[in-house]
C-alpha cells in the first residue's frame, strides 16, 4: 500500500480533530496544580495551525508537499514545550518523506525515526517518560514490524500499540507521574494524534471536530484591519514557494518585493518560503515567486474594499498586532508580558515589542517571529519570560531575517534584571553573557490557586487553595493570599538582599496590594526596600522579585 498525498493529508487532519476533541482530556493529565498553558491546549492549538494549511491543498497534491507544508506551518504554530516538541516530530518526519510523491511502510518507518531524533537534539535535556519517549517507542515498533511485512497497514497498528504501551508506562520512568497517578500528558496527546491518523490509513472516516475550541484565540482579520487604515498599497498577496533545488537566496526574492511595495516579510525555512507583501501588482509578485519555486497557499486581498467592512472584527482582536520594519538600529529587544502595569516596565527599560502571554495563554513562534521582525534592530534580544515559551522563541530565531539571541529568562522578575543588565556600548557576545549572568541574581515568587487536587512533593492540596512557588518549585500552601505573599517573600531572601519588588496582580483590589504592603513592612522589617507596583498580570496574584 502506498500512502499518497490526499491520503497523509486526511490522516493529519484527522489527528489534529481527534486531540482537538480530547484536549481537556490531555490538560487534566499535567500534574503541577497551578494553572498554566495545558499541554493539551498547546498541542491542539499548534497542530490546528497545520490543518489550515492543509486544507488549502488540492487532492492531487505530492505526499512531500504536504509533509513540508504540515512541518512549516507548525513549526510557526508551535506553543508551548509540547507544542514545540510535536511540530519537531513532524519536521523530522517531512524531511524523511523529501522526495516521494507517495510512501509505502519502509519510507514512513525510517522517517518516524528522523522525527524523534529530531526532537531529542532540540531538546536541551531530554527527559525519559515524555512524549520523547512515546515517540521513540514507537519508531522501533515500525521497524520491528517492517522485519515481518511490509504491509502499511500493520505496521502503523503497531506503531499505534507500541506507543500506548509506552505511554502507560510513562509513571514507571518518572516518579512525579506514578505518585499523581497519571501518564504523560504530552504522549497521551500523541497517541491521540497517532489514533486519528490509523483510522484514515485503515480506509475509515477520519476524526471531525466534536466539540467548540474553548481557548480564546485571537480574531484572524484581514491585513486591512491589522495594520492603519490609509491604504497604500490595494493587494494583500501572501503565498508560500516550494524551493525548487537550484533555488536562489531568498533575499534576492525579498529585495525585489521590496521595489513593488511595503510591509514584505520573508520567512525562509529549509525547504520553502512564506511571503507577505501589500503591492499593487501581485502578479509581479507571484512571477518573481515562480522563479524561486512552485507556489501554493495563494491569497490576495482587496484591502481597500475590505476595510471598509472589518472595523467589528478588529474590535475582537486580542492580538498585538505587528508591522515588519527594516533593521536600523544595532540593539532591539522583544519581551512576553501579560498586564498592562508590567508592560509599562518593560516599556520603560528600552523593550521594543511586548508580545502578549504568558502563563495559560502562551504565544506561538510566529508570534515571537512577528514582534522580532516588527523591532527596528539588526540584533534582537528575546525575553521569553516563562519556561514554557522560551522553545517556541528558539524556533523564531532560524526564521529571522537579522541577528536574535533568547535569554532564557524563566520569570517576569528576571526579564526585568537582564535588561537592567544592558549595556549599549559593547557588542552582543558581552551583552549575552551580562543579561543571562543577571537572570540568577534576582529571586522569583509567585503567588496563584490551585486548579486541581493533588499531591506535590509531600504537599497534600485542594483545588482552591492557595500556593506559592520559590523560583519554580512549590513552597507554599495556605488558605489566604497575604500570608501565603509573606512565607514566600521571606524564603526568597537572602543575607544581602536589599530590594523587593511586588507586583500585584489584576484579581487584586489597590486597597489589598496596600494592606499587603503594610504586613510585609512589619514582617520583614529591617533595611530592606519594599515597593509595590501594579503589575496588571491575570493568574498570578503576586509576582515578588528579590534582590
């Protein structure tokens, strides 16, 4: 049996729908009690990213076409660690398909194993128990069925077994699993990937969407209400090249757009490249495309006419939105942020691009890639700001057009130290070591609910209650919001410390954080300077930094 491209195609599509169908399923599985962006939620939504795309495509389309154009599109798509993780699976498995119109089990079993190797040397300290493994696990089944048929068909089964079987056993290789009870959240996810991909391949109806996505996704508007409403330009023309083999360097296809019109991003990617460009001639603009490679995800807008029809819809945008702007300084920087008070911060310090997340609600890679190329700078430092978010800002950087370094700053607090720690007048080799050395002078706290029952590090908690974490790992578990903001404060501090900075949260009334204020004042006490600001961030009531 040979699996075309209509056939890889639908079996995505319906991967992605069953996970989607499953996500909270998947989200329930995470065992830190805190609320955060679920790795169902992040999967599904990067997946999601792909099915876009791929429904664009014609029934004819080559299974390598459809394999890249899949990997591309979730690779800009990809949120959160398992969603980064999933779109380097797929990446790996479009570079073993390169080539083949159609596949049989041989190809696809060899190209399973590029994914996971793929995503194991991404991967800066892979873990045993995880998706990884799941993924691993299964490409040795592939093979180990290859070694009695070559029939598709049973190999994927048992792909699909060997990977449910090493998903149970996930708690067996990590302890924090098997106390909470549960298997990996990220492999469940995968199986459920895995699942609605069988049943195409079985000659079945592939999965539908069963059920509304719950996640508050931003409003997809057109580029008339994303950027300012004097027109310069009439046509919108986005399309997507396939490199042929001889292609010429990509920026020979960005300066040419660049005489034909404004607001041009190229993004070139291994095996294809995305282009954006307002014009007023877009079949200039597809002929020099032509040049450089078969074309598909064709659109052009009317952005003139469709203006005149899209101020409701960017109302709803919740979005930032950003215009690519050519490099002119030598320094920029971009930060994720979440609250209009630690915005401001930011701001203040020189950040160029806020991009909107964090904690629950974690920003794509082409978001990341967006504000990057929206910063008027040759070199951009990244603040990723959440352990969560700084894959998906690694994955921009092999798509920018100019120079970017990610800090991996895990938390608001040290965002706000590396840039402190800025230096315009050395090069960014000094920069880079100076902002990453800050990032381990301050101390992070943060106070928040816990989303579920559970047992964490020999700490029995109810949902409702509220805990504290000390940079990262669960500290404290109380009843009230004030005294669990004093126990954290007080293991945050250090003999030398001779500042705190608390930023209280938008569930948190300016007559509390003042309240809030006073006790630690009289719990502390001493030297220390204590001062309290309006952060403005969603999940977390308090957010301390200690210095």
């Amino acid at each position: 049996m040979q699996i075309t491209g209509k056939l890889l195609r639908d079996a995505i599509v319906s991967g992605a729908n069953n996970i989607v169908n499953h996500k909270t399923e998947v989200d329930e599985l995470n065992v830190f009690p805190v609320p955060d962006g679920d790795t169902g939620t992040n999967m599904s939504m990067t997946i999601k990213n792909a099915v876009t795309e791929l429904l664009l495509l014609p029934d004819e389309s080559r299974a390598d076409t459809v394999a890249d154009t899949a990997a591309a599109a979730m690779l800009r798509g990809a949120r959160g660690n398992s969603g980064v993780i999933l779109s380097l699976l797929f990446r790996g498995l479009a570079r073993g398909l390169k080539g083949h119109k159609a596949f049989g089990a041989a190809e696809y079993a060899a190209a399973l194993t590029l994914g996971g190797e793929t995503a194991y040397k991404s991967v800066m300290k892979p873990t045993e128990g995880t998706i990884l493994t799941v993924a691993s696990e299964a490409a040795a089944a592939a093979h180990r069925a290859l070694a009695e048929s070559d029939d598709f068909n049973k190999m994927f089964a048992a792909v699909l077994e060997a990977a449910n079987v090493a998903l149970a056993n996930t708690p067996e290789l990590l302890p924090v699993l098997k106390k909470a009870g549960v298997v990996d959240a990220g492999g469940k996810g995968y199986c459920f990937i895995l699942e609605g991909m069988e049943r195409v391949f079985a000659g079945n109806e592939g999965f539908k969407p069963i059920q509304a996505d719950g996640h508050k996704e931003a409003v997809v508007t057109n580029a008339a209400g994303t950027f300012e409403a004097d027109i310069k330009f009439t046509y919108c023309t986005e399309y997507i090249v396939v490199k042929k083999d001889d292609a010429k360097d990509a920026l020979l296809l960005r300066a040419f757009l660049e005489t034909i019109g404004d607001s041009v991003v190229v993004v070139d990617d291994d095996e294809i490249i995305k282009i954006h460009v307002h014009t007023e001639n877009p079949g200039k603009a597809l002929e020099e495309g032509l040049l450089f490679g078969s074309l598909i995800n064709l659109k052009i807008e009317n952005m003139k006419e469709q203006h005149k029809g899209q101020a409701a819809k960017v109302t709803l945008q919740k979005k930032t939105s950003f215009k690519p702007v050519p490099p002119e300084n030598d320094y920029g920087f971009v930060a994720v942020a979440n609250g209009a008070g630690i915005e401001s911060i930011f701001k203040d310090l020189g950040v160029d691009s806020i991009v909107r997340g964090g904690q629950t609600n974690n920003p794509s890679t082409e978001d990341i890639l967006e504000a990057i190329l929206a910063t008027p700078a040759r070199h951009v430092f990244v603040l990723p700001n959440n352990k969560n978010i700084i894959m998906a800002a690694e994955l921009a950087v092999k798509l920018a057009d100019r120079g970017v370094t990610v800090l991996q700053s895990r938390t608001i607090p040290q965002g706000i130290s590396a840039m402190l720690a800025f230096d315009a007048n050395v090069d960014v080799s000094e920069n880079g070591i100076a902002m990453t050395a800050a990032l381990d002078k301050v101390g992070t706290g943060s106070v928040t609910y816990a989303v579920r029952d559970t047992e964490f590090e020999d700490k029995g908690i109810k949902k409702g209650d509220i805990i504290a974490m000390e940079n990262g790992k669960l500290a404290v578990v109380e009843r009230d919001v004030t005294k669990a903001l004093v126990k954290i404060t007080k293991k945050l501090l250090k003999r030398d410390s001779a500042y705190i900075m608390v930023l209280y949260g938008e569930d948190i009334p300016q007559s509390t954080a003042d309240a809030a204020l006073e006790v630690l004042k009289q719990k502390i006490g001493g030297d220390i300077e204590i001062v309290m600001v309006n952060g403005g961030q969603p999940v977390y009531y308090y957010v301390v930094s200690v210095e």
